[in-house]
C-alpha cells in the first residue's frame, strides 16, 4: 500500500418514500453528482412499476445519472405487497395508481466491487438484514427496519460498509411532542444498535477489520444507541462535522452519522454536513473525506490504531 489511500464517504436520507414521491428527485442526484462519493449510503430510497409496464428506480436513477460504472445494492424494507395496511395512505394511493410491487429500502453504491462477507477472495452480495420487525400498523412506529452489510474490495483492504435507517416515533419530537414517546423512542434505537454490535462483533470488531457505518440513525450524538452502545461498547468513532449543523428540518443536532471502526488502520478524517437547506430532501446529507494508513506509515509510527480528526493533526 502507499503511504495512505483516501476516499470519500457520503451518507443520504433522499426522503423518496414521502408523499411528494420524491418530486426534488432531480436535486438530489445532483448534490450527489456533484460531491463524487466513493462509497454512499441511501436510506428512503424507492423502486415500484406500474400495469403500464413503467419501471421506477431510485437507486438505478442514481447509477444512471449521477454515479455511473458504480456496483450498487438496493435493500428493501417496506413494501406494498408484504406490508399492505389501508391505514398507509401512499399504499391506498398506489393501488389506485397501478403500482405494482412498490418498495422503499436502503441502497449501497460504491466504486469498488462488492465481495462475500466470509471469503472476501471472491465476489459476492451485500445482506439485508432485519434489525426491527413486529406487526406493521401503516406507522412509521412499526415501519420495519434494516441494515445492509456489504464487504468492498479496496485493493490493498477489504473494508465493510454498513448502512442503516433506525427507528423513529410519531410524537417523539417537536410541537406535538407526546410525554415519554422519546425515551421509547431512544430505547428502540439502541436496541437496534445493540444488534448491530450482534452482527458485527465477532466477524468484524473482533478481528480488527475496518467498519464503516453510514445512516439514519434518527438519534442526536449523546443517546444512548450511538455514545453507549456503538461508541463506548462497540470502539467506533462518530465522525464529528466541522460545520455541526442538523441534519433534519425538525432537529438542531444532527440524526444522520458516519462513525468508523478503524481496525488496524490510522484514519483521518474531515467530515461536513452540506447544508442545502432541505431544498431536496428533509434530510441534509453528510460527507466525510477519510484517509487510510498501515503499520508502514509515519503517522501509524507516531499516532498507532484509531480514528482523528483532521484538524488536530
């Protein structure tokens, strides 16, 4: 390896699955065209067709026209024909509409090809796996859940890559705010960390291999899910935005994270969230610029294993 390999990591809530069905589409691949992440995490991304043979996808949309030559994987979590309730106004709405198969999920994109999870000598898939399932209602309060892990071929690594959409309330947040919803809120999410620390400790943590988190985590840095679970138990580090502004129309903090589990690396780190003012989506994106260095560099030599930020170097 060279003295250090950089790439750019970006994190997205596109927000597909609203009412508007993504009517700043356009937008949005636009803010990702034109920040060039090696490596992306989507979540509310969606995919439906119709009787009248038109297909729609987010996620190819993105390879199409923003990301081109990328390998990507597009994880479901939600999907009319599984989860059909007459109380989700936009299945009502699909039904009258001809849609067909309408799902929203997480996706993956990346420059480098995917690999299997165990022998990462030859290529695979990512997992979709569920984090969060119980008798759907037509609410996000029982919209289901689910992390896609993917192991990348860098080259000279092997890395996995993480992406997730946790779990949020009606009447957690906001004017409308009911008592206790946010402590119920906050221990659904770190349970679904802890399964996350589940599915990664022994395979990954465990083996010093390098994990990369990218979501909607729907939780600010302090709760318990990100600090006590995956930062303090876990060993990853929450990359902190220079700029650390919100990343949600309706919260001042940021809900949106990469955090990085460095392995046996030295990684720096710059990381901002773009602002755009919820132009596109009602999620601001969050982009991260990681350098990566081995037992044969200076800056492992002086500083060893761990995650810094750039501007304390």
């Amino acid at each position: 390896m060279k003295e250090n390999f950089s790439l750019k990591l970006m994190t997205y809530n596109i927000g597909g699955g609203r009412k508007n069905l993504g009517s700043h589409f356009g937008e949005i691949v636009e803010i990702i065209k034109q920040e060039q992440p090696d490596i992306l995490g989507v979540q509310e991304a969606v995919e439906w067709s119709t009787l009248d043979g038109e297909n729609i996808s987010q996620p190819k949309s993105i390879i199409e026209d923003g990301l081109t030559d990328y390998h990507y994987f597009f994880g479901p979590t939600l999907a009319m024909r599984e989860n059909f309730h007459t109380q989700k106004e936009l299945f009502v709405y699909g039904i009258f509409n001809s849609w067909q198969n309408w799902q929203q999920g997480n996706a993956l994109f990346s420059r480098w090809p995917f690999v299997r999870l165990g022998d990462s000598n030859k290529p695979g898939q990512p997992e979709n796996i569920p984090l969060y399932r119980t008798l759907y209602a037509g609410s996000r309060d029982t919209d289901p859940r689910y992390a896609i892990l993917a192991r990348i071929d860098l080259g000279f690594a092997k890395i996995f890559v993480l992406t997730t959409h946790l779990t949020t309330l009606n009447g957690e947040r906001g004017p409308q705010e009911i008592p206790r919803k946010s402590e119920e809120a906050q221990a659904l999410r770190w349970e679904q960390c802890e399964r996350i620390l589940n599915l990664t400790r022994t395979f990954i943590l465990e083996k010093n291999e390098i994990l990369i988190i990218l979501g909607d985590l729907n939780a600010v840095p302090n709760e318990p899910g990100i600090l006590s679970s995956l930062e303090n138990k876990g060993g990853l580090v929450r990359l902190i935005p220079n700029n650390n502004v919100g990343t949600h129309l309706k919260v001042a903090e940021p809900v949106d994270h990469i955090l990085i589990y460095p392995g046996n690396y030295h990684i720096k780190y710059s990381c901002k969230v773009i602002n755009n003012e919820f132009v596109a989506s009602d999620h601001n994106p969050v982009v991260a610029e990681i350098s990566l260095h081995d037992s044969n560099s200076k800056l492992f030599e002086s500083r060893g294993v761990g995650v810094f930020q750039e501007d304390l170097q």
